[in-house]
C-alpha cells in the first residue's frame, strides 16, 4: 500500500475519475497546499490509509469517509485555511481559557479551532454522550468515528425525523444532560447537528462548544434549547418545555 504523496495523488486522483462533480469540485477547493500537507502527514503516521468519498461541503469544513490501515471507516473534518473561517471562529475560540496561547495568525487560529472540536468531542464521550469517539487532531484535520454504513453517512435529524418521537427525544435529553454535567454549551444544535443512527440520535459538529467560563455559556444553551423545543414542538403533541432549559 502506497503511504507517499503518490498515495494522496491516487486517491484524489479517484475522485477525480469519477462521476462525482461535487467531489471535483471540492478536491479543488479544500487542499490548498497546505492541507495537502496535512493529510499527507495523516497518511505517513499510518492513522489513515485512504480518503475514500466526500460526505459534505460546508462553508468552513469538508468531511470524507477514510479508511485505516486496517479497513475500518473513519469521517475525516478539514477545516479550510481562509480567513472566512477565522472570523466565524473567533469568538467562540477567545474566552475559552483552554486556549488561551494559541497562536495569531488566521491559519493557527483554524488549529487551535480543529484542537477544539477534539477536546469537546473528547469531553462528551467521557461524560456519556452519544456523539463520535475522536481519534486523532492534526493542524486543521479531526479523524473521528464515521457514523455510517458502508459509503452512506447516517442522516441527519432533518433528513429522516425519528419513527417514534419521544424516545427518541428522550436519548437527546440523556445526552444533553450529559454534556452539561461536563460544563459544555453545544452552541449549534439543531436538526441538522444531529444523525439519526438508526433511530438513536448522535450529536456531532461541536468546534464551537464553550465551557463554562466562556462569556456565551449561558445564552448559547439558552438559544440551543429555544431551537430545539421548536423542532420537538413540531413532533410531539403535549410537550413538556420544562425539558428544554
Ligand atoms: N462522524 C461522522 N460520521 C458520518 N458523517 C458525518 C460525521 N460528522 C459529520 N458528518 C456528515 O458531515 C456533515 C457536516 O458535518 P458537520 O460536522 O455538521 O460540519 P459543518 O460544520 O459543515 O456543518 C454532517 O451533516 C454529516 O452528514
Ligand atoms: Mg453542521
């Protein structure tokens, strides 16, 4: 197996060869030679073996199923290099005393932003969240639990509402619960930050999580809850708004 920079040509190259136009699209537009770089790294320490198929374009992140060396998925988060997705971060990244030296310029601000959705990861699995287990964090690139089967991510809460609502909705509050015992905010939860793993939801998408200290903790929680009592509203008759705080 190949681990070079031939490796990451081939496999680029793949998603080039295909039919997939949105995967060209993006090949192009997320590795800048630095993230080329990056990825190469990824693929010489031996933490993946291939970049296997693109799961979403987003405005700051693309994500990719790989695979390990021993066959196993893994999703794949690359944070872009621009400065769009330095400013939309900053202020979740000040006030954050976790990272309180970590560097100026736009680029190390990506890191530290890449740093941070691994180490909120890493807190919501200690606390019991179901959410995806982080394996590894280099420069702008988190490798973490691909939940999926075979090529297909599992969709999103927006994609596919649960068949049975309210226990559905119960397992969200366990996990809600879960990370405010780890004094976390999540700062984005919605229907569309949250996968519906065969009806049992995982939270994901959590760079801009803040603990406790952070001046946002409260209003973040506040308008999360907001959120998602409206989306549960929509769902289940007699809710109870006393879940949602
Ligand atoms: N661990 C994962 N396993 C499978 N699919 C994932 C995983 N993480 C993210 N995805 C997919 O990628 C999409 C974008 O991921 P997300 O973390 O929400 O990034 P963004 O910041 O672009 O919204 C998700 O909607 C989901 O379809
Ligand atoms: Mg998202």
């Amino acid at each position: 197996m190949r681990t070079d920079i031939e490796a990451l040509d081939w496999n680029v190259g793949n998603i080039y060869q295909s039919k997939d136009n949105e995967g060209r699209k993006t090949v192009d537009e997320v590795f800048d030679q630095a993230t080329l770089r990056h990825i190469q790294q990824l693929f010489s320490r031996r933490i993946i073996s291939t970049i296997e198929n693109i799961i979403a374009t987003g405005k700051e992140a693309n994500v990719f199923r790989a695979k390990t060396f021993d066959g196993r998925n893994r999703a794949v988060k690359i944070y872009r290099l621009n400065t769009a997705t330095f400013r939309k971060l900053e202020k979740y990244i000040e006030g954050d005393s976790r990272f309180r030296n970590s560097g100026n310029n736009p680029r190390e601000r990506v890191f530290t932003w890449a740093q941070k959705e691994y180490k909120n990861l890493h807190s919501m699995i200690a606390g019991g969240v179901m959410a995806p287990k982080p394996f590894h964090v280099y420069k702008n690139i988190v490798v973490m639990q691909y939940l999926g089967w075979r090529y297909r991510p599992y969709p999103t809460l927006r994609e596919l509402p649960p068949q049975e609502p309210k226990k559905f909705l119960k397992l969200l509050l366990d996990s809600i619960k879960s990370y405010r015992k780890m004094k976390l905010s999540h700062g984005d939860l919605s229907e569309y930050n949250i996968l519906n793993v065969r009806e049992k939801p995982y939270i994901i998408d959590v760079g801009q999580a803040v603990p406790k200290e952070h001046p946002l903790y409260g209003e973040l929680h506040k308008r999360d809850m907001e959120n998602m009592y409206k989306y549960w509203k929509r769902k289940i008759k007699n809710l109870n708004d006393r879940w949602f705080i």
